[in-house]
C-alpha cells in the first residue's frame, strides 16, 4: 500500500507499517492527554497510541528544549533511537518501539564486555557526530527481542566533543555514563580495556594543558575519533 497524499490526524500516512510514516499529524492536546502513559522522567511524560505505533512526549513546563529535539532526530535518522515523526509545542511524536524493554525492565546484565560493545556501536554513531547522551543508564537501553538495541530519552544530550570525551573517559563509576569502567574492570585483558586505559591517560593530559579550549576542542575530537577507530566497535 502507497501512503495516502495527505496526513490523517492522529496517525501516520502510511496504515500498514507506523515505521515508514513520512509524516505524522499531532492530535489535539486533550486527545493526547487520554492516551495511556508509557513512561514518566524528569524532562516529561511519554504517552503511546498502540493503534498508530507512535509514542507522544509531553515534556514538563520549563523544559521544552529545541536541542532536545533536534538531536532525537538525528538519533532517529542515524538508527540510535526512535524516529521523530512531528513535533509541536512542547510534544513530540516518536516511533514506538514495540518489542523492545529497557535493560532495567529486563533485568538484563549491562556490564558485561559484549554488551558494553553492543551499546557502544550505537553510541558511536553519536558521538562521531560530537553528540553526548549525557544520561546513559540501563533504563534508556532498550533490547528487542533480536537484541537489537535503541537508546533513548535525549532530554540531556548536548553538542559538544569535550563532553563526548568526558562520557568516555571520566574515571568517576558513580556517574551513569560511565558504562565502560565495570566491565574493562572484569575484562582487564580484553582489548576494550587496554585501548580504554590508553585513551584516558591522554585524555586527561590533554584537559589539564595549558591549550586555549579551542585546541583542547579540536585535540578531544580527534581523541573521540581515534578511540572508536582503535577499539574496532561492530555497527548494527
């Protein structure tokens, strides 16, 4: 089936597959406001309409954030995190990912070396683009029922290398992003760890230099990008 030439309010053009909708028409925000509630987080309340396969974010007064937008999109587009069908105000319209749970709900292992990989060939693809998750925890890990892995909630994320290199390698394992560090703690010899070790080291040399930031800036770009080259991480 073609997808209609005019969006219908409230679903996607397409009727068969929510995921090959171009656009997605916003119902009124009462209607919204009807649909169950998916989720609920600091930045806002997610809502899902099952029938359409999309999901609606309402964020919270005073947290509406073009850049939370703009970078959920560029998630979307780059196969990281649901699409963003439409946005108005303060809601957006995603994908819904059907099928999938957050690594919190299914109580699955987030330290281990494969999936630290695993979520890593997904976060690259952000941060090659000098984009930090800023909020990376196993409740905004989903896994389908493939194993395929989507991250989500982006209400934090920010342009900016020097804090893509932070959500790399700071030595701090209380802070959520700092994934890695349990399982290179359990896998000394893996050579996530060995590479990890190396790239910290230079990191911090190069955050406590003397370099005006626009050459750290520059210095930690190319630290990101050489990091991710020389751990070999798979793209999904």
């Amino acid at each position: 089936m073609q997808p209609t030439q005019q969006a219908i309010p409230g679903s996607p053009k397409s009727q068969e597959k929510p995921q090959q909708a171009q656009v997605y028409e916003l119902p009124k925000a009462s209607e919204i406001a009807k649909l169950p509630t998916l989720g609920e987080g600091a930045f806002g309340v997610v809502r899902v309409d099952k029938e359409h396969g999309v999901a609606i974010k309402e964020l919270h007064e005073g947290r509406f954030s073009k850049t939370e937008v703009e970078i959920s999109r560029k998630a979307g587009e780059l196969g990281v995190g649901p699409r963003v069908l439409a946005s108005r105000g303060k809601f957006m319209a995603m994908e819904y990912l059907e099928g999938y749970e957050s690594l919190e709900n299914k109580g699955a292992p987030w330290d281990t070396l494969e999936t630290t990989m695993r979520v890593l060939s997904q976060l690259s693809k952000l941060h090659l683009e000098g984009v930090s998750h800023q909020d990376l925890h196993k409740g905004n890990v989903m896994l389908s029922k493939g194993d395929e892995i989507r991250l989500i909630d982006f209400g934090e994320a920010e342009k900016s290398w020097e804090l893509v290199a932070s959500e790399l390698f700071t030595d701090e394992t209380d802070l959520d992003g700092q994934f890695i560090w349990p399982a290179k703690r359990d896998n000394p010899d893996s050579k996530l760890a060995q590479v990890h070790d190396e790239f910290t080291e230079e990191y911090q040399d190069t955050v406590f230099s003397q370099y005006p930031p626009g050459i750290i800036e520059k210095k930690l770009k190319s630290l990101v990008q050489r990091f991710y080259q020389e751990v070999g991480v798979p793209h999904e």
